[in-house]
C-alpha cells in the first residue's frame, strides 16, 4: 500500500484550496479518473482531454535526460502513476506522491513488473513536504493548475530549493477561451464542480519565478502550450545553473 505523509502546515488559502483538490480527485472523481487515465472507451469530450494529457506527458518526458539513471526524481500530483512509470524506465529513482490515497492505490495495481534500472515509490500526501527530501528533478504536471499566481510560486520556490537540476511544471494559460470555460462552470451544481482551474498570466508568472528563483541560478529553459479540444495547459521547464 502507499505510504501517507501527515499534511504539512502551510498558508490557509494553499491548504483550504488543497483540502478541495484532495476531496475532489479521493472521492467524488475517482472513477472519472480512473477511466480518463485508462485504454477504456470515453466520450469525445474526455478523449480531447485524454489526447492532451498524452502530448503534455510527452512534452515534459521530452525535456528529461534520456537516461536518469543514479538521479531522484519527485513526479508531484502524479495521478495515476503514467509518467512516473516512464521516468523509471529510464532508470530514475522516483518519488511519486499525489493527495488521493484512492489513486495511489489504482497507480500501485497499474504498476508494470518490470521497471528496469528503476524503481517507483508510490505516496500519498503533501508534494512540499519536506520530508520527501531533494531531487534532480521535478515534474508538477496539471498539480498547480488549481492554485492562485502567487500560490504557485512559493510552493515552487519551496521545491526549488531540494532540486538540483530542473524543475518541469505545467499551468493554465490565462486565455479568452478558458475564460469562458471557467465562467460556464460557475452554473453547474456545487456537488457536480471539479475545483476550479485558474487562469494564469504567463509574462505574470515567469517575472514572479525570476525574481524569486533568479538569484538562486535558476532560469527559464523552455515554455509551451498543449491545446486539445478541452484541454489547454501550458508547460514551463526551468533549470538550475
């Protein structure tokens, strides 16, 4: 079974927003997920969002080292294990931590028996927790994609400085079509909403990481946007030295 780490003290609005996340993806969505992040058939909707998971996937799989042998590697809000599963193929040593126990044990059974080099060890809990210790490498895909600007940055400052290569984290683009997105989804039922995405600036978000990542050597390495009928997120690769 998966380890589970207490929950870290952190600022109200991060752990009220984080309370949400964990509630919606451990409870109400889990079957949801489950399917999304299967072979299994889905509607047209989902399958946009699943071909778009795909490429970003890919996209942050891309901006890894080919070989990760001998390096630690922290896939954070790694869902049903997918990515983590590639990064051990590779021969990484991988911490895979995510806030819903439920997943976790979905990821443990979709587990492949043979790694390789590699190896995975599945968490559930609080991907700032200090206790998880450093790493050459963190990949955040769509884990941050929930939290206010100035949320995001601290909780990267935090990874920032347990990591001594590059960090690898993905955003939602502040556009006119997710805008509108967003506004529909304020009609639906409370119990039906998944917690909200939030729209970030992307010039916004790089000025607020440079200036608090900047004098520490880190820097911006690559930015692109994965856009796939209903899903748009936009990746950010930033390296150290």
């Amino acid at each position: 079974m998966p380890t589970r780490f207490p929950v870290a003290e952190r600022p109200a609005a991060y752990a009220h927003r984080r309370g949400q996340i964990e509630t919606y993806f451990d409870r109400t969505a889990v079957q949801a997920w489950a399917r999304l992040t299967s072979d299994a058939p889905v509607g047209r909707i989902r399958a946009t969002v699943r071909a778009g998971r795909g490429r970003m996937r890919a996209r942050l799989l891309d901006w890894l080292p080919a070989d990760l042998r001998g390096q630690r590697l922290l896939d954070a809000g790694c869902g049903t294990g997918a990515l983590a599963v590639e990064a051990a193929r590779r021969g990484a040593e991988v911490v895979a931590i995510d806030l819903s126990p439920t997943l976790m044990a979905l990821a443990q059974e979709r587990l492949p028996a043979d790694l390789g080099e590699g190896r995975i060890r599945f968490l559930a809990g609080d991907m700032l927790d200090p206790a998880l210790g450093h790493f050459d490498h963190v990949v955040a895909m769509d884990s941050l994609i929930h939290y206010e600007t100035i949320d995001t940055v601290q909780a990267l400052a935090a990874l920032a400085e347990r990591t001594r290569a590059s960090m690898l984290f993905t955003f939602a683009p502040r556009t006119p079509a997710l805008a509108a997105m967003h506004a529909v989804g304020r009609w639906f039922p409370r119990s039906d909403r998944a917690p909200a995405i939030v729209p970030v600036a992307e010039a916004d978000l790089h000025q607020r990481l440079q200036q608090r990542l900047g004098g520490q050597g880190w820097a911006l390495a690559g930015t692109e946007r994965v856009a796939s009928g209903f899903y748009t997120s936009q990746a950010m690769a930033w390296r150290r030295g």
